[in-house]
C-alpha cells in the first residue's frame, strides 16, 4: 500500500513527539480529515475507503468508495473494490451494476469471475454458471477452473465437477484445493475409494491445509470397510506429516470412532496421546481440546475432562455441544450451580440457532 506511506510519515512523526507508537486511530483521524479538507478528492476518498477495508470495516468503507466512483468512475482499482464490496455486504444488485460497467469499457475474465460470484449470492445458480464457465475460458487460471468446477459440486452436479475438477488437477497437480474438490465430486458420486486418495494427495501437496484431514475424517460413517481404510491411510499420513497437528487430531478422532464401539482401552490410549500431540503442536486447535475432553470424561478424569472443555469455550464460546459437555461433567463433580450455568447457556445458544 504505497499510497499509506506518506500518512504513515505524518503519524510516525506525530507519534514520536509524544513519545508513543503509531496507533490505527492516528491513521484513520489523518485519513478522515484529508477528506474533511478536500471532500471532492478522489484519492483522500479512496485512502479512506482502503483504511477501512483494511480493517474489515467495510459499511464504514463503502460510502468512501463510492464517493471516489462518483469522482472518477474510470478507476479500475476503485470500481473493482467497490463491486467487492457491495458483495460482502449483500449489496448485489449495486455489485452486478458496477461489474457491468467496468466490462462495458474492458471485458476481463476476472470480471466475470466476480460477477459468477454475484450471481451465485443471488440464487442465480445457472447464471453464475455461465459466468464462471466464461472467466474460465477466457483465462483458466487455478482460481477460475477452481470456482467453475465448484459450482456445479455445490448443485450436487457431480459428474460435471468431476470432470472440470479431473482438467484442474492436470493442468495445475501442486493445487491441494483442487484435489480437495475432486475428491468432494468422487464423493458425491461413490467413488469413496478414489476420494480418498485425493484427499491423502491433496494433504501430502499442503499438510498445513486443514480441509482435507476435516473430509477425510468427516468420510468415517461410510462403511466399515471405509472406515479402517480412512484410518490407515492417516495412520501413514501421521508418519510422514508428525508434526502437523491436523493430521494428529485427524487420526485421532478416526481411532477414537473406531474405539467407540470397540470399547478398546489400548486404542483409546493411543487416541489420548495424538490430540495431545495436536494441541501440543498447535494450542488453538479447539476441537482438539474438545475431543481431549471427551476421552478424559469416558474415563472418568473429570478434572482434566473439564480443563479441556473449559479451555474450547475458551476459544470458541459459540459452541452449543461444548457447553452442554462442559455442564455433563460440572454436574459428575458435584458443582451443580456450574452445571447449571453451563447448561442455561447451551440452551440459549441452540435456541437462537433454531430461530
């Protein structure tokens, strides 16, 4: 962002004479008054417009952009955010006009990638197709074929996803993404064995991609025969990757399903140490804690069943099923107050939920 450099100068200087860092509302009050003092300035409007994209803040952006529009419609960069975000605020019809006048002056694939996005928000599921297939043909970048493909699996249209993700993966094989909606098509299709291969593909492209391991886990009712070859093939994953903590909790949560209705204690050993392995290897794991929590419960450890579930609300108080465990195992130790809180809670969460 080279047009911040100069308002950063002025922030930089402001700040060290007061002997304090620059702080983000430096910036916005030095933004806010340039556009005070020249309110029909194009790039005072548009610094403005870009701080508060920046910063996720884009009801308080969109104004500022379309100032600028209004000033100089011809600004691609402007128009192209202001269509963005229109989109993200579900401004759609505001969006699909802005598209079409930056295509009336050059037609881009990019364009028409957005506008299938648009029209994708919408509802407009065949025009979002028509517009995705265009981007792609114009320019098959990973990204075009990747979204052309995906439309047809979110209409549950496997066999066209398959076959536009099957050209993706050949002419771009490093892309995990790729391999990861190839094996959803194979899936949707019952090609059970194949999407498993793709996704211990896609997962040995990026290890550091949790997509795959959450399919290849999610893939454990299937059948049986499913199930132990989906636990085998991230046993091996465990090798090859041990220090990525989706692989450990992956593989885990595998066993632990397998353990359920096995009842195996020296599988559910093995199970406690892999998510101990994964929020080891990475604390923010919450669902990891979650499951830690939940085998510690199974054997009656309620004092580290509840650390684990307290420190997944910790992370994500959103959580229904995590407050009703954390309420399970407060009223198994005796603190009904907490269990009672803990269950007031679940029920407000999954009330709101249902509405």
């Amino acid at each position: 962002m080279r047009w911040m450099l100069p308002i950063l100068f002025v922030c930089s200087a402001a700040a060290q004479e007061q002997n304090r860092p620059v702080k983000k509302t430096d910036i916005e009050s030095v933004l806010i008054r340039e556009v005070q003092k020249h309110p029909d300035d194009f790039q005072a409007n548009h610094r403005l417009a870009e701080f508060y994209r920046a910063h996720d803040r884009l009801p308080a952006a969109i104004p500022f952009f379309e100032k600028a529009y209004e000033l100089n419609p011809n600004d691609y960069s402007n128009a192209w955010d202001l269509a963005l975000s229109y989109l993200s605020t579900r401004k759609l019809e505001q969006a699909r006009r802005v598209v079409h006048a930056l295509q009336s002056k050059n037609d881009r694939a990019e364009l028409h990638n957005l506008l299938g996005s648009i029209e994708e928000a919408a509802g407009a599921l065949r025009a979002a197709v028509t517009e995705y297939q265009r981007a792609a043909q114009m320019a098959p970048s990973e990204k075009n074929v990747f979204d052309y493909a995906t439309v047809f699996s979110d209409g549950k249209a496997y066999a066209e996803a398959r076959q536009i993700f099957q050209y993706g993966v050949e002419k771009y094989p490093k892309s995990a993404r790729m391999r990861v909606g190839l094996a959803v098509a194979l899936h949707g299709l019952g090609q059970y064995h194949e999407a498993v291969t793709a996704l211990c593909e896609a997962v040995d492209l990026d290890p550091d991609d949790a997509r795959p391991v959450y399919f290849l886990t999610s893939m454990r009712d299937i059948s049986p025969e499913m199930s132990e070859h989906v636990t085998s093939r991230l046993a091996h994953l465990v090798e090859v990757h041990p220090n990525n903590a989706q692989v450990q909790y992956g593989y885990a949560v595998s066993l632990r399903n397998q353990t359920q209705a096995a009842l195996d204690d020296r599988k559910l050993v093995l199970v406690e140490r892999h998510l101990r392995r994964a929020v080891q290897l990475d604390p923010k794991l919450t669902d990891a804690h979650f499951q830690l929590g939940v085998v510690y419960e199974q054997r009656g450890e309620l004092s580290d069943a509840i650390r684990e579930f307290e420190t997944a609300i910790q992370q994500d108080p959103g959580s229904p099923t995590y407050h009703y465990r954390l309420a399970r195992a407060y009223a198994a130790g005796r603190m009904p107050e907490k269990s009672a809180e803990q269950l007031r809670i679940f029920r407000k969460l999954k009330e709101s939920r249902e509405r």
